[in-house]
C-alpha cells in the first residue's frame, strides 16, 4: 500500500460491502483523508453535520478496518470545514515525515525486481549524503518505490532522531510554493527545504513543466547537495523520459545513481501475498497463495488489496479461505486488474499537463493550445475508457460523435509523424495511472 489514499480506498471499499452506494457516496463521497500520524487516522469532511455522523455511525467501523490493515490499533479523528486548517497549524513541524506503519526495510519483499533498488536505498540509509546522492528510484505505480522511501527516513530517524527529515510529493512542494507565495512566506518555506538533512521527494515527475517550482526546486538540491545532505526521489519513469523537465534539474537527478523497480516475479508476488496476510493474522493455503500470485501479476498494490478483502471477507462471512472462496471474494479486483479512470481524471490530468483550466478543456475554444489538449482528452477517453464517442462528447459541452471521431483522428495522425504528441500521450496516460 503506498500512499494514505491508498489505504482510504481499501477502507472505503470494506465499508461498501454493508452498504448502499447511495449511501456510501452520501457520506464519503467528500470525505478525505489528511494523514495518518503516530496510529490516527485524520479524515475531513465539508460540514458539521456529516462529520457527526461519520462520527457517530462508522467511525468504529473505519477504525477498525484501519487497524486490520497495519495489525496496530488505529485511532480516528473527524474534522469539519476550518477545523482542517487549524489542525495543520496546530500539528506542522520541522520533521514531516510520516509515521505511517509497515514502511520499513524488515517489511519490504526483496526480489530479482527490486533488489538493486533496495540495496541502494539501505546503502544510503546506512551513510546518508556520502553516496550515491541523489538516489533517483523509478518504476510504474504500485511497485513499492514509495514504500523504499519512506523505509530511508525510518532508518535513518531511528539512527539519528535529531535528523531534520523532510518527505513531500512533488503536486504538494508545487502547493506548498503557491501557498508560500500567497502568504508571503517563502524564506520560511526556503529553510523548511533547504535546511533539511534528509529530503525525500515522491512523484518528482508531477514538477515537470511547472516553471516557478522548478526554480524553486533547483536551488533547493543545489543548497542540499552542496551541504552534503541526503536527496531521494521517486518517479514513474527516468529523468530522459520526462520531456517538460528543465536539462539543468535533468542532469543533476542523474548525478548519483538511478534504481528502477520491475514488476515481480511469481515467487515475490507470493512472498508478498503471505507477508501481507501474515500482518493481517492469516495463514493463506498455498493453493490461494499461487492463485493470487498467478493473476495479480503487475501491481504490488492490487496484491494488498485483494488480501484486504480477503480479510473481510474472513470477518464478515467466517468461512475458510479457499480458492473458491476467492474466486468470489475478489472477482472484482482480479477484473480490474487494468485500471479504468473516470472522464474527469483524463480531463483534470490533461488539462494540468498542458497548464490549463478543466473548463476551458471542456468548453468551446478555438485557441490551438486548448483545442489541442481538447484533442488530446477526448482521444485518451476513447482509448482509456469504455465510453461512446457520444459518451464522449457529452464531456465536451454536447459536441457530436463527429467532432469526437474527428479529434480522436487527429491524436492518432500526430503520435505517427510528431513525437511531441507521442511523448504527451505517454505522459499523461502514466500521470492518470498513477492514480489508480
């Protein structure tokens, strides 16, 4: 599991089975997770009232679920409207890295597909700012890169606690200037970077394109590096492969060493089925183990999750695990094994990657910038989803299924003769994936 929505879905997922999803979505359709701090879980919703009865209907629940996850007891807290700002003022520090359990080293399933990279991550671990600096992890979404992070600043907190250690994902060091900026506090965001002894960066590809944070960015490792503090970041794919990164930040992510993460092998797939299950307080027959193992081929993640809902199943209907019992217990999961994004994420993701408005995307400019990233939306709609070029257009302010056809065209035509536009559909398809 490698991010706190992560863990929100599988919590969601869990409380969907004993309801409605009218009711599901009433509820926690705006109901968000702030973080997951030292054993409690934050969520924050729009109002009073649906905090209340998040509070008082499922609050026990998703404590619960939460709890199976990591096998520790997880705590909830419910926050509505302002009370989510005034508790990040009250709670941000200097060390923000986060607590969340399982990140380690001891928990991390070695393979021929990551060993190279864990190697990497203990050897800086053991001697941070000496070697290998940066150490630049990349690979697809699930494979464990965020979990190889997050198990540096534990080690490294464990041998030096007074350490400032620093984690952020590359969207939020983007917010964090915007913020900055607004309020006047950019020589406070300046030192809360670059005063750091451990910066560890998730999805640095989300920094790429984006001008003012990649300014700010550049003199931040330059001022880390130069002091001989430790650099770690994450990526979906190398430095070469990200057409919107400045050669300059380009080159320096290439300084030190560079780790990719594979998809597991069989074997590992199933140490990993055990390993998670084990944490869960289950011993898994070795004919479920394999059949996990054997479908459930390219995402660690998805391994997470079916045993998850395993484990509820288990709770839920106490029947022994068999691979029946799996069959129809994670039926869904194995099916959705290639993730489906919904038309808004294709939009937003696209829209964000040309530096655009949704709604200028969707609306009815005749500008060729947005009528290029137009293209662009309804092209991967059609490719990425199950949807009808009608389906399609009605995304785009009603266009007909002519227009659609016709832009859709247009994608295909340019990814022949214009790398520019092959290099774009790449890009923006990894983003949408990555938040599956």
């Amino acid at each position: 599991m490698n991010s706190l929505n992560d863990i929100w879905d599988s919590v969601l997922s869990v409380l969907g089975e004993g309801l409605t999803a009218t009711a599901l979505n009433t509820w926690f359709a705006d109901c968000k997770p702030v973080e997951l701090l030292n054993n409690r879980l934050v969520l924050h919703t729009p109002n009073e009232f649906k905090r209340d009865v998040i509070r008082d209907r499922f609050a026990p629940k998703i404590a619960a679920v939460a709890s199976d996850i990591f096998s520790s007891d997880i705590q909830v807290t419910l926050l509505a409207g302002d009370e989510l700002e005034t508790y990040l003022a009250e709670t941000r520090s200097t060390d923000t890295l986060p607590e969340v359990a399982g990140y380690t080293f001891d928990s991390f399933i070695v393979g021929p597909s990551n060993k190279y990279a864990h190697a990497a991550a203990i050897a800086v671990a053991d001697n941070p700012g000496k070697i290998y600096n940066p150490l630049f992890i990349y690979g697809n979404s699930g494979l464990g890169k965020t979990h190889l992070l997050l198990a540096i600043g534990q080690y490294v907190h464990t041998k030096q606690p007074n350490a400032r250690i620093v984690y952020v994902k590359g969207v939020d060091f983007t917010n964090d200037l915007v913020r900055a900026i607004r309020e006047g506090t950019q020589e406070e965001l300046r030192r809360k970077y670059q005063e750091a002894d451990l910066l560890l960066m998730d999805d640095i590809q989300f920094i790429a394109g984006k001008q003012q944070t990649q300014e700010e960015f550049f003199h931040t490792f330059n001022s880390l590096y130069e002091a001989e503090k430790q650099i770690v970041v994450t990526s979906d794919r190398p430095p070469i492969e990200m057409s919107k990164l400045e050669d300059r930040i380009r080159t320096r992510l290439e300084w030190g060493l560079m780790a990719d993460v594979q998809p597991p092998d069989l074997e590992t797939r199933m140490a990993i089925t055990r390993k998670k299950a084990e944490q869960l307080g289950m011993a898994l027959p070795n004919d479920v183990v394999e059949y996990i193992g054997e479908r459930i081929t390219s995402n660690v993640r998805q391994i997470e999750g079916v045993v998850n809902k395993l484990t509820a199943y288990r709770n839920l209907l106490d029947e022994e695990i068999t691979v029946a019992a799996v069959r129809r217990a994670v039926k869904d999961v194995i099916r959705m094994g290639a993730y489906v994004p919904t038309s808004d994420v294709i939009i937003a993701e696209t829209a964000r990657y040309y530096g655009l408005e949704e709604a200028a995307v969707r609306g009815q400019s005749r500008q060729k910038n947005i009528a290029n990233a137009r293209a662009m939306a309804m092209y991967l709609c059609r490719t990425l989803t199950n949807a009808s070029l009608e389906d399609i257009g009605k995304q785009f302010e009603n266009r007909n299924h002519a227009t659609v056809l016709s832009a859709i065209r247009k994608i295909e035509d340019g990814m022949k003769t214009d790398k520019e536009t092959s290099t774009a559909v790449r890009d923006i398809t990894s983003n949408i994936n990555s938040k599956n």
